[in-house]
C-alpha cells in the first residue's frame, strides 16, 4: 500500500492523459475491467465519456464505488 495516489499514464481517444488513483483503486478498476471483459484503458474511456464536468480521477472512483456498492 502506498501512502498517496499514482499517476499513470493512458490514451483516450487518441491522446495521453494521467490518472491519479490510490493502489486500492487502481486495483478495483483492473478487477472490474477483467469482469467486464475490458482493458483498464478501455473501461477508463468509458467513465471518459460520461463522467460531465467532473475531473477523471474523482469520475473514476465515483464509478468504482458505484459499481462496488452494487454487489
């Protein structure tokens, strides 16, 4: 466990973008694109595209506790 958030790069829609989660959400959000069938950069291109005025990070992990709090 790390004491803050690490930033990873990714490409969305064509163009490199960081993301900065702490390792327990980087970790849900692997588990839940393999469930899902999808590549982490896949499923973050979908939180992308629905996420409105929020910033990335804070999208990302509004989704991981969504999607957690449903099971």
């Amino acid at each position: 466990m790390t004491d803050g958030p690490i930033k990873r790069s990714i490409t969305i829609a064509g163009h490199r973008t960081s993301l900065s989660l702490e390792e327990e959400f980087w970790t849900a959000l692997k588990a839940l694109a393999i469930a899902q069938g999808k590549s982490t950069a896949e499923l973050i291109a979908a939180v992308d595209e629905t996420r409105g005025d929020r910033n990335l990070s804070s999208a990302v992990r509004v989704f991981i506790l969504g999607r957690l709090s449903n099971h």
